[in-house]
C-alpha cells in the first residue's frame, strides 16, 4: 500500500513538473511574441539598412564564438582565417531573466528560395528554441565595428552585416516564428575578431563574441 502510494506521489510530481515547464515555455512564447511589436533597432548606415517593406519583430542577444584556422600564407608565413561560421545562443530577457529563444549555427539549407542555390557546405543558419522553425541566411553586406557609433560601436571586433533569407522553414508542429524572416540585422558586435597573435599552420582557435541581432519580416498589406 504504501509502496503504490510513493509511486503515486512520484508520478504526479513528475506531472506537475512537465505541466509547471509546459507553462513556462508557454508564458515565454507568448512573452517573446508579444515584445516582437515593441523590438526598434538602432539606425544603421545605408550599407547595412534594411530595405522598405520590413519591419523588426524580434531581437536576440547572443553569446558565441568565431572559429580560427592557422593557414599557410604565400609568402611563406601563416595566418589567421575565418574558416568557421560563427556559432552562438540567442537570449531574450523575459521576466528579468534571460531565456534562450535561439539557437545560431551552419546546415545545410532545407528548404531553398526559388532560383537559390544550396552549397554543400551550408547556410547561416537560426533556429528557435520555442518551435523549432527555421530561417537561413547570406551576408549582404557588412561594416567594420566602430564605424557606427549607434549600431556598431566597438572597434576591433567581428564585423556588423545585414543578412537575406535563402530559406525558411516551419517547426514540426507548424510553428513559425522565424518562418516568415526575411533579414536579419547583427549589431552591436564585441569581440570575434582574428588573433592577433602568431600561429603554427592547423592551429585552431575559438574567439568570443557577443551582439544583438535584429529579425525582420516583411510588413503586412
């Protein structure tokens, strides 16, 4: 008797825990949603400016790294190269703490634009943490950081760009927050940029960086 009571006892914890988790993903989703009408980006140079006809619905703080390899040179020395994409986490403050909404990293491009060619090596890509829905996305064009002082203030790391959607893609259950993406702005970069110290040839080397970037869609008519 006892025995079947303990087991009881455990079960609805563990349903009271998965209800109390479903709740908080919940409250987040519509937390996250909500703030997507309240998201003004910073004015940015023209280079980097979103076109007409989209607006900001999302912004992500972001904690990630850019990878490094040490590669031979031709003048028979070596350097640093960017040969990895940047990856990171995506946060959104939601009742004072911060909650992961998005993941950033490369894969191979799911579901293409039309006339869009996929290469092997992937795309840019950012998933969301709360449905599983996908965008990918090519650079635009970028400014050198410290260039802005509004958007793009801390000189000596990775570039800010303006990204295009070559693909989205719902969640599995028909989620779509970043279904609908059209641009994505990286702002406010800090840190990421190449080493500056010298390097054995296959050296690897992960540098920090933070920003914010900024999700567009394209504005209802």
């Amino acid at each position: 008797m006892n025995q079947n009571l303990s087991q009881l006892a455990k079960k609805t914890t563990r349903v009271r825990s998965l209800f109390t988790a479903a709740l908080a993903l919940a409250c987040a989703f519509a937390t996250v949603t909500h703030a997507a009408a309240q998201v003004t980006p910073p004015t940015t140079p023209d280079t980097i400016a979103v076109q007409a006809g989209n607006h900001a619905f999302l912004v992500g703080h972001a904690f990630g790294s850019q990878g490094y390899t040490c590669l031979p040179t031709a003048t028979g020395g070596t350097a640093w190269n960017p040969t990895a994409r940047p990856e990171a986490t995506l946060f959104s403050d939601i009742f004072g703490a911060q909650f992961q909404i998005i993941t950033h990293f490369q894969s191979i491009n799911e579901n293409p634009k039309p006339g869009v060619s996929v290469p092997f090596s992937g795309n840019a890509t950012w998933q969301s943490s709360l449905d599983s829905s996908r965008v990918w996305m090519v650079k635009v064009a970028g400014i050198d950081a410290g260039s802005d002082p509004d958007s793009c203030p801390h000189s000596g790391s990775i570039q800010c760009l303006l990204l295009q959607s070559v693909g989205n893609k719902k969640g599995p259950t028909g989620g779509n927050l970043l279904a609908n993406a059209t641009f994505i702005q990286r702002l406010n970069t800090n840190g990421g940029a190449v080493p500056t110290t010298a390097c054995t040839a296959g050296q690897t080397q992960l540098v920090p960086y933070t920003a914010d970037y900024y999700f567009f869609r394209a504005d209802r008519q």
